[in-house]
C-alpha cells in the first residue's frame, strides 16, 4: 500500500469527521449567546479542550519547533515563558471579568467607558489583527496539506478556507467540538514523536544544546551553544513580553472562554489544567526540535524555519503514522483559526454592525450578519496567505504586541482600576495607534511594543489626573 494511498485515507476520514461536527452543530446556535459563547453554560473538560486547542497553532507546532531547530533552548525566553506570564495574568482577572454579563469583548469596552464609538472601533482593531492572524494558520494548513496530499501550496490553502468556513458556521459549540477532537489527535502525535525522535538518540532522554553540539559534532557539523538567552540583552529578554505575553493577555480569544464558562471556578480551575498541560507539551515540542537538529544537522540549510518539522516528519523519519502526524497539524491551525474567525464574525456583527439604528439588530438578523462576515474575514486571510509571512513566530509575536499596546490600558483598566475615564479610554487607545504605527518592527535595544505600550498606559493614567485637576480647580 502506498504511502499516498495512506494519506489519502487520513485526510479523508478527517474530512468526514469535520463535516460531521459542523453539521450536527448547526442546529445548536438558534442564539447569540449560543453561537458566541455557547450560553456560558461550558463545563470543565471541554472548556479545557477549547482554550488549550486555540492556544496551539500554527506557531506553536511549525514556528516554535523551527526555531528550536535552529537556535535551541534561547526560543523559550522568547516565546513560551510569555505565553506562561500572559496566562498568569488571565488567571488573576478571570473572576472580574467571568462577572462581566457580556457576549464580547468590545461590548466590554463599551460598558466600561460608555462609548459606542470606542467599542466599535476595538472591534474594528481586533478583526483586522486577527485576520492577519489567520493568514499564519492557513499558511501552516498550507504547508501540512500540500506534503500530505502531495498538492500545490496554493492548492491546499484552498482547502483550509473551506474547512474553516464550515467548521466556524456552526457557532461556539461547533468549535468546541472541532478543538476536543483536534488536541488529541495532536497530543497522541506529539507524544509518539517524541519518543520516536529522542529514543534514535543514544545515551539520553532529556536534550539540551549541550547535548546537540556534541552530538552533531561527532556528525561533522559544528553547532553553537547559544544557552538560555542566546545573544539578547536582558533588557531585550525582559521587554520581548510585551509581545507573545502581554499580547496573549490582552487577547479576546481567550478571555472569551473564561466568559463561556459555566462559573467562575470553572474558567480559574481550566487555566490551571491548561497550563500544566502546555508546560508538558512545550517540553515535548523543545526536545523534539533539538532531536531533530541531532538527527538532521543540515535540514536548515536548505528548508525554511516553518517547513522543517513538517518536512522531517513527512520524508525523512519514514514512518505511516507521519500522515496521521499532518492531519493533526492540520486540525491545530484549523482550531486556531476557526476560533479567531468566530470572534471576526461576532464582533463586527454584534459590536460594528449591530449599533447603528435606534434598536440595533434583531438576532436571527445578527446571526445572519455574523455568519456573512466569517465569510468575508476568511476570504481576506485565504488572499493574504498567497503571500505569507516567512517566520510565523516572530510575526505572530508583531501581532499580539499590537494587542498588547491597544488593549492593555482598556481591558486591564476596565477590570482593575475604577479610576480610568473616557476620555483616557481614548487617549490610550489613539496613542496605542501612533506609538505601534511609528515603532512597528524597528530594531532598537528594547522589543518595539514595550515602549509603546508604556506610552498607551501613561496616556490613560495622565488623561483622567489632569480631569480631576481642572475639575477640582474649577
């Protein structure tokens, strides 16, 4: 039997499984609240399965293990250490913000600073982030589907922009369910690799770039050993947090899960299940970038940093279960993405769309709007994927420190300083625009998003000090 014929077989059965779970979602979202947040009646084990399943991406599987590939154990100080403070974080607010009686996150905003002009333009903010966003997770479906079908790039791109359009109209529980059956396909598969990759390397089961380095020496291949911080400043180390972490904090795809569950000691309990699992998962993934760096000395040479896993696994470990190992790439971009592409269709629907008129929308009219926008949000990412960005990571990391300039003033304000105004709402929020707009990407001794986002913070504490001073003068 061939291996084609086998991954034709995979992908074909995942196939079913989708268009099975979208189906018999469809009739389960009659309402906004379900189709949002699932009525906020979502219990412990698939609340877990929802939010680790989001978490774990594009970024996380190709970028994050490519980078290790590359430059070893330094990537955790750059990436999952963040990701870890920026669920911490979620940790601390979760119970102000599961009281807040809310369907998004702009709604949020709005309740806060009475300002509908404020919470339509976060909407506005967040989609367009996340349809960029979008453009990773299709280009890592892209990358898994054209090794796995044997299909052109573009091809496969295709493919996920159906697969996510079918899997997000079926609402909330519909990502539920896509999310639970993704992760443990992915989990089973990491784990196997794991063992697969670390037992072909003799006299060890826990790698490190000390172990690299004198294992690919013995290969001809002179590799460094960049340590935990590799060449980064501490500065540099300490301020890249306003990136990954602080994005990640501020982020509605996960915020939106602690509102959907069923109570409050729930959502706290899940983000404590979920980080002990990433924290198993981030291990896995480290040893098996440094593995294969062992095995496979030279794969960077001539493949980019998000094809080296995928192109490893596929041609050179040789093993059938490397076609079940794709399709579980393909269901953690798609569970990212359908997510975000949720939240796309529920904000510009609920918290753009639906404030103009004197009522707003009727909700069959909302769920109409809300579907159309998924599909105009995933067409966007699917033209914008033609022409990825080179290193998911990294851009991702750009994508969320917008996140966290905008919105760490406005989330963290709302829930935890009953001082902030208005007028200091807007203030962060145009200063969050200039400061990311003027910093974006530049190379300075500190991340680009730390200083902005101190100038977004400074303008919503200043704002509403100098109000109480002329109002006291006055």
């Amino acid at each position: 039997m061939s291996k084609t014929f086998v991954y034709l077989v995979y992908f074909g059965v995942y196939s079913l499984a989708i268009l099975f779970i979208g189906k018999s979602s469809f009739g389960e979202s009659d309402s906004i609240s379900k189709f949002f947040v699932g009525e906020r009646k979502i219990g412990l084990c698939r609340l877990f399965f929802t939010f680790v399943g989001t978490w774990i991406s594009a970024a996380t599987i190709l970028g994050y293990t490519g980078n290790v590939y590359q430059n070893g154990v330094a990537v955790i100080s750059m990436s999952v250490i963040p990701w870890f403070i920026g669920a911490l974080m979620l940790y601390a607010i979760s119970n102000r913000l599961y009281d807040n009686d809310i369907l998004t996150i702009p709604q949020l905003i709005r309740n806060r600073y009475g300002s509908r002009g404020l919470q339509i333009a976060s909407a506005l903010l967040m989609s367009c982030g996340y349809v960029l966003y979008l453009v990773m997770q299709i280009k890592g479906f892209g990358i898994a589907a054209s090794n796995l079908l044997n299909i052109d790039y573009k091809v496969a791109v295709f493919l996920v922009y159906l697969f996510i359009l079918y899997s997000t109209f079926g609402g909330f529980n519909s990502v539920i369910k896509t999310d639970t059956c993704n992760l443990v396909m992915l989990a089973l598969s990491v784990g196997v690799i794991y063992f697969v990759i670390v037992g072909k390397v003799e006299g060890t089961w826990l790698l490190s770039d000390s172990t690299v380095a004198r294992e690919t020496l013995k290969a001809g291949v002179a590799v460094e050993n960049p340590g935990l911080f590799r060449d980064y400043s501490p500065l540099m180390y300490i301020s890249m947090f306003f990136g990954w972490g602080m994005g990640l904090a501020t982020n509605p795809q996960y915020m939106i899960r602690i509102v959907a569950a069923k109570d409050k000691k729930t959502a706290r309990k899940m983000l404590l299940c979920a980080i002990v699992f990433l924290a198993l998962f981030y291990f896995a993934l480290t040893q098996i970038g440094l593995g294969l760096k062992i095995l496979f000395p030279r794969l960077d040479t001539f493949h980019d940093t998000d094809d080296i896993f995928v192109y490893a696994v596929n041609y050179l470990l040789q093993s059938r279960f490397s076609g079940f190992f794709l399709i579980s790439v393909i269901g953690a971009c798609l569970s990212t993405a359908n997510s975000q592409l949720l939240l796309i269709g529920s904000m510009l629907s609920y918290d753009v769309a639906g404030q103009f008129g004197k009522n707003g929308m009727k909700e069959d009219k909302l769920l109409g709007r809300a579907k159309w926008f998924i599909f105009i949000g995933g067409t966007l990412a699917l033209i914008l994927s033609l022409n990825p960005p080179e290193d998911i990571l990294f851009f991702g990391a750009d994508i969320w420190g917008v996140f966290a300039v905008i919105f760490t003033p406005l989330i963290y304000g709302a829930l935890l300083y009953p001082r902030g105004t208005k007028a200091g709402a807007y203030g962060s929020f145009i200063v969050g625009i200039i400061c990311a707009a003027l910093l974006w990407g530049r190379t300075t001794r500190v991340y680009w998003a730390f200083p902005a986002t101190a100038c977004s913070v400074l303008a919503y504490l200043v704002i509403p000090f100098f109000q109480r001073k002329t109002g006291a003068k006055g």
